[in-house]
C-alpha cells in the first residue's frame, strides 16, 4: 500500500494515480550509486600499492608511486576513504623506508655482513 503525498488518499501499489485527486504517483527514484570514475581507480590502486609499501617497506620506490596515486585522484567519489588511507599507508611506509636507508647507508657493512653472514652476528 501507498498514500497520496498530496491528499493522504491510500492506494494500491500498482496505482499510478491518486483515485481521489488524480495526481500521478511520483516514481521514487533509488538514488544511484555515482560509477566507479577514474580517479576511483586511482585510489583503490594507490590505497593497494600503499598496502604492499607498508608490507615490505623497503620498496621506496612503490611507496612513491602510491603516494602519488593517493595525492592525485582527488575527484575520487566512492572512494575517498580509502584515498585517504593511502595517503596516510604511504606516508607511513615512505618514513620507515627513510629510517631504513638512513640506517642502512650508516653503516652498509654491518647490514650485508647480516645478510651474507648472519652467523656472526651477535
Ligand atoms: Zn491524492
């Protein structure tokens, strides 16, 4: 069942016009999802990229390029969530890459000695 938003008459659902005032029944519109644009795309692949960045984050240049993705697709619609969360992954994972390489180019010989001869290590 459904009423007439100008007179209040009930009508049945398949009416198409009011029986006592004769309007029409509006069609309620279901409001539609915006489709996934470009930018959309941009972020969930910046919002991944940042994911992998953060997962093995040594891999500066990775963490560049979703930073980048994340930053640029500012018209993103559906997904700004995750555009920002790929901006703050990246931003995260960039810093501890930095840490890293500072670490690392500190001291090279100690981190290949690691590597190479983790044995001797203590
Ligand atoms: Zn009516």
């Amino acid at each position: 069942m459904k009423f007439c938003s100008f007179c209040g008459r009930q009508a049945a659902d398949y009416a198409n016009f009011c029986p006592r005032c004769g309007r029409p029944f509006t069609l309620r519109t279901v409001p539609q999802k915006p489709a996934l644009g470009h930018h959309d795309r941009m972020a969930i692949a910046g919002f991944v990229l940042s994911l992998m960045g953060l997962l093995s984050f040594i891999t500066t240049p990775l963490q560049i390029v979703s930073l980048i993705l994340s930053l640029a697709c500012g018209d993103a619609k559906r997904c700004k969530v995750l555009r920002v969360l790929g901006i703050v992954f990246s931003c995260v994972a960039l810093f501890l890459s930095c840490c890293f390489w500072i670490v690392f180019f500190s001291d090279p010989q100690y981190f290949l000695d690691q590597i190479l001869y983790p044995e001797y290590i203590y």
